[in-house]
C-alpha cells in the first residue's frame, strides 16, 4: 500500500465525514490539490467531456480512462479516488480495472453495480449532517467544479460575443501570476536560471 493510500485509509478510520471534491483535467486537480483536502475524484463524467468530448453514457473505455488516472494521481500530493465506471464489463474486466486502476495511482476506485447501458445517478443535494446522520462516511462532489467552470466561461464567452472585448468584464478571474504558480512556472524559470547559457 502506498503513501497516499495509507493516509486515505487512516482518514476513513477517523471519525467525520470525507468532503471529496470532483476534478476533470489536470488544471482542475492542480487547483483543488492546493486546498488540502483529505482526497480528490477523478469524475468520469467530467474527465470523459472533457478529455474525449463524449457524454459519460458508457461509451469510455478502460484504456480511455487509465491514462487519465495516471496522469492525475501521478501530479496529486493527495489521495485520488478515481470513477471506474461500471469496471468496463464482466467480472474479470473489473478485476483488469481495479489492478490498472491501482498500478495508475488510484488509492480508492468507485464502482457502479449497475447493468448496461448504465445509468449515471446523482443524489440530491444533503447538508453535511443529514449526510452523517445517514452514516455516510464519504461526500463525493463530482461535477461541482466543472458546472462552475462552465458557467464562468459561458459568461465570458458571452461576453467576447456581445463586446468583442475581455475590458470592464463582470466574471470574475483567477489571478494569471497565481495561475502561472499553479501551472508549475516556478519551476520551470528556476530551471531555466540555472542552467541559462551565458555569453
């Protein structure tokens, strides 16, 4: 068991509920990583609309969505749970899912057990101690972010459309120095000062 996975582990061993916000992309996982939350959901939906352009109505495969859990749990510092759809087909693919799923970073793999076509099922929305008092133990928050995400684009978009113009915008923006620190550019003109040709 690795790292991640142990401090996931003990954390569910703890008393409260796990609050686990969904990501889709690798700028949503970055972002979310630097809130210091106990886990993160690579969403299927989210990461299916966004990496494939395809709505998450079964059409994913395993080897659609594996790089993708390779590629956000290799970047998180925290826990990643990831979306294992409904493990890709019959028992013996979603022992193939759970090994690939593990081998890729996963620390926890969520499993639909449902027929195709499959369904996606949401639950409505329950404060945190209707949740508990329930006795869930984990809040998963899939799709939050990228409805947020999307709204703030539409409004921007629109705005382009209406004005031809980002002056005088109402959306509000993250910060690009901030985004440039969260993208890793820190790094990168560390990198380069060190190492820069001299004349």
């Amino acid at each position: 068991m690795n790292t991640k996975t142990s401090a996931l582990r003990a954390r569910l061993d703890q008393p409260g509920l796990v609050v686990v916000p969904g990501v889709f992309d690798t700028v949503s996982l970055r972002l979310a990583d630097s809130f210091g939350f106990d886990a993160l959901y690579m969403t299927g939906y989210g990461t299916v609309a966004s990496h494939m352009r395809l709505p998450d109505a079964g059409l994913a495969t395993y080897s659609d969505m594996v790089g993708r859990v390779t590629a956000m749990a290799g970047m998180a510092r925290t826990p990643l749970m990831a979306d294992g759809d409904t493990g890709y087909g019959g028992l013996l693919n979603m022992r193939h899912t759970v090994r690939g799923y593990e081998a890729a970073g996963a620390c926890a793999i969520q499993l639909e057990d449902q027929e195709f076509p499959k369904k996606c099922g949401h639950t409505p929305g329950l404060t945190r101690p209707e949740l508990e008092a329930l006795g869930y133990k984990i809040a998963i928050f899939p799709v939050t972010a990228l409805l947020a995400s999307v709204q703030s684009m539409t409004q921007v978009y629109q705005q382009f459309k209406d004005t031809g113009s980002s002056a005088a915008g109402q959306t509000a923006l993250y910060d690009f120095a901030d985004l440039t620190k969260l993208m890793g550019f820190e790094d990168v003109w560390a990198f380069e000062k060190r190492y820069a040709e001299t004349e």
